[in-house]
C-alpha cells in the first residue's frame, strides 16, 4: 500500500528488443532509500500498515438482512483535482479531451462503473467494491480565480526521467515545473514527459496524502510533493501518443487509476516482493486479494496462479493494483475500496468538498434496523427516520429545526421502526432533526437538506 512514492509501470520481456527495458516499479528502491534515511522506517511501516488493515476498517451496511423492499444509503466524497501540464513542445501540451476522459475513468473504476465488469471471472465477482469516491475538476484555483483544472504549464525541461525514478523536480517552479496547489484541498497531478534518453522508463508514480498513518511523524512527505505523477503518454483512454507496445496496453486510463490506488494507500496486489528470492513471502494483508507472487507483465492470463497454498486461487490479473493489461483489469476488492475509503475520511478529510447522499433501492427478505437514521428522499418527498427495536421500546420523539434555529416540527413521537414525514410542508434549506426520549434527554441530533 501506498507509502512514500510509487514508480509504476509494467515491464518488457528482454527478448522485445524493438523496445527499451522498462522498470516495473521504483516503489522497492525508494523504501531502500527511507530505510537508509530513517533506519527502522521499513519495520515501522509495515507495523503501522497491518495495524490499519486489521483494525476493523469494514464497510458496515446500515441494516441486518431478513423480506421487502428497503433503501440503502451511503455517502460519497467528492473530491478536486488539478491537472498540471508541463510541456516543452507541442506533443506533451495534451489535449483537454484527454484530461476530460480521464476523470470519466477513474470514476467509473472508482465508482464500480466500468462496463467491463462483466468481464471479471465468477470467482472474484463478489469481491468487487465501490470506494464511494468521486472526482471532480477543480472549478477555482487556489486564489479563487475560475479553471477548467487544467494548468498549462509551459517548460524548458524536455524530460523529468531519472535512472532512480525519485524525481520530483516537476513539482516545483524554481525547478521548471510547477508548483502544487494547495495539496489539502487538491488532488494535484502533473503530466509531464517521464521518458529517460528519449525512451519511455516510467509511466506513473505516486505519493500517499499528508498525515497517512502509515507514516511515522517524523517522514512525512514535504507537503509539495503530494500528489500524482502520469506520463504524457498515458495520460487519458486512447492517447494518441501510445505508440508501442507497452503503451497500447496501456492505453485505456488506467495508469491513473493504479496510481490513485497507491494515493490512498494501496500496495501492489503481490506486495512488492516479485523479485524476492522468496516470492509469495509478502502479503498486502487484504484478505479478499488472493496471494500472487509476481506482477502481470503486460499479459492477461487468467490461468496464472503465481503462488499455491491451501485453499488456493489464481492470480487476481483483474486487478488496478496488478500489472496486467488494462484491457484485463476490471476491479478494486471490497477490501481495497474499505482502506481508500477510510483513508480518506479520516486521513485526509480536508480534500473532502462535498459529501453526497446515495439512495438505492432493492428487494430484500424483511429487514432488521440497526442504527439512528434521518435522510431525505427527494423522489418521494419524504423524511425518513429509521430507529432499531431498543430505541423504538424505550419511547422517543423527533422535532425538526430550521436553520435558524426555529422549530418548525414539534415533538412526534415515533413508535414503529420506520416513520415518514411529509418533506413538501418545508421549505428548501438545511435542518436540524432531534431524536429525545420521553423525559426530554437528548438522544441524537442529525443534519440535513430538503431541496
């Protein structure tokens, strides 16, 4: 999972020699690196890592499955990202379309919205989650000024590639690139040109956000250097620029939806150990991702199966975090959705611009309630409040406020699981519901919007 910066990308097989050798991932020299700078950082991270993962971090439904049609209700963060442009001649100056296209992408991939879903083998279509994240172009720069989220950025760079793949020179305008905006409030990701001696080496790396548990206090990341890093190449579905094999394979976005994972703290599927002597030693300690030893290597083969052990599966190559093809990969695991998701609302909460309310329906065996719930549905002009047996038998009303403070529903008392008001007796605004038991001790109080 994500720590300091990830390089990533798939590799060639040496036999390709039309194409240059491509690193898979500078994710094992920079922990080299940390180790060396903060000695002991390696033991501590993965301490830190597993405590995190193990800790209970699930995606809790609100009520007990048992036969009727019932609502589920979520909440989606929404989040702003800045596209940096940094180039020294026409090519690397990408087209709008591209950056466009590319917010579509991880919003599908984030949101479990890609079509090629389908394409995930029975055995692992269970498994797949929805982070509830969504991204969205920042509509104001850091001065409050109006933006497309896109910063052209002209350079007299021609490259940002390095034999270490740590390069950050990007991030900075004193260095020729550009400065990042704000990294609490932005997602900033700069799309620049990675290639080393003209030739493609790297095609995207990574750092996690500032405050990421993962980190002892004294190895954070400079704020400057938050955020993502794409090849100009790579950058969108079908870039015009992918011109070789490697790229091709490349080619439908997904580069930054690897990335992105590494951002909100995901490791590689096989945990950084493929060129370990002992492969399968590592685990990325989220259970529904099966044990695979090595990456992908640009191929789709769902035969593979890396590492046996008991209750073996195969190699999970539908994965964001493998090296597969993107033609082949098609899904985070619920497991993988629970960290992103928790990552950011309790991490990183300041990127955080808005929290959407999702209302679904579907057809269940009759349900049990297991929390205080009050929401809106817009399309049945209703306030539902839902309460679990115990606070149903212990007697309780509801009273609604108005913004400022003017009780505009006065103390119905509730005595089913489920009850409705009728939202059109309010005028559109925030308000403020409160839950008391019969001798008037406040129970909950719950914000909300009628529009």
């Amino acid at each position: 999972m994500g720590i300091v910066l990830f390089v990533c990308t798939p590799y060639l097989n040496a036999q390709q020699d039309s194409e240059q050798f491509i690193e898979p991932c500078g994710h094992s020299a920079v922990i080299e690196h940390l180790e060396n700078k903060y000695p002991g950082f390696k033991n501590s991270y993965d301490r830190q890592y597993i405590q995190t993962i193990k800790s209970g971090q699930t995606i809790q439904k609100r009520k007990k499955q048992i036969k009727d049609t019932t609502y589920t209700y979520d909440s989606v963060f929404v989040v702003q990202v800045v596209f940096h442009v940094l180039y020294s001649n026409n090519n690397e100056n990408v087209e709008d379309s591209l950056v466009f296209n590319q917010i579509e992408v991880l919003n599908e991939d984030f949101r479990k919205r890609n079509a090629d879903t389908v394409n995930i083998r029975q055995i692992f279509k269970s498994r797949a989650g929805d982070t509830r994240i969504k991204f969205v172009l920042a509509e104001k720069d850091p001065n409050g000024n109006p933006t497309n989220g896109i910063n052209r950025v002209p350079t007299t760079v021609t490259s940002w590639g390095t034999s270490s793949g740590v390069n950050n020179n990007m991030k900075y305008n004193s260095r020729g690139g550009s400065d990042a905006w704000d990294p609490k409030k932005y997602i900033n990701v700069w799309v620049c040109d990675l290639t080393l001696n003209g030739q493609d080496r790297v095609l995207g790396f990574a750092y996690p956000p500032f405050g990421h548990p993962f980190w002892q206090s004294n190895v954070f990341v400079d704020d400057p250097e938050q955020g993502v890093v794409i090849h100009y190449k790579c950058i969108g579905k079908n870039n015009p620029r992918a011109n070789t094999s490697v790229l091709l394979a490349s080619n439908k976005g997904r580069v930054a939806t690897h990335e992105f994972g590494h951002y909100f703290g995901l490791r590689h599927i096989w945990a950084d150990d493929q060129f370990m002597a002992n492969r399968c030693l590592l685990d990325d300690y989220i259970d529904d991702t099966p044990l695979q030893g090595t990456g992908s290597n640009f191929t789709c083969q769902k035969t593979r199966n890396t590492c046996t052990q008991a209750n073996d599966e195969p190699d999970m190559v539908e994965n964001y975090m493998d090296y597969s093809t993107h033609e082949c990969q098609t899904m985070f695991t619920r497991g993988q959705t629970s960290v992103m998701y928790d990552a950011l609302k309790t991490y990183r909460r300041d990127l955080i611009t808005e929290s959407e309310v999702e209302v679904t329906a579907r057809i269940i065996d009759t349900i049990i309630y297991d929390k205080v719930l009050v929401f809106p549905r817009a399309d049945e002009s209703v306030v539902i409040v839902e309460l679990p047996n115990d606070v149903v038998e212990s007697g309780v009303n509801f009273s609604i406020y108005n913004s400022v403070g003017q009780l505009v529903l006065k103390q119905q008392p509730l005595t089913v699981n489920e009850t409705r008001f009728d939202s059109r007796r309010f005028a559109p605004g925030h308000y403020i519901g409160v839950l008391k038991d019969n001798n008037g001790e406040l129970k909950k109080t719950v914000r909300f919007i009628i529009d």
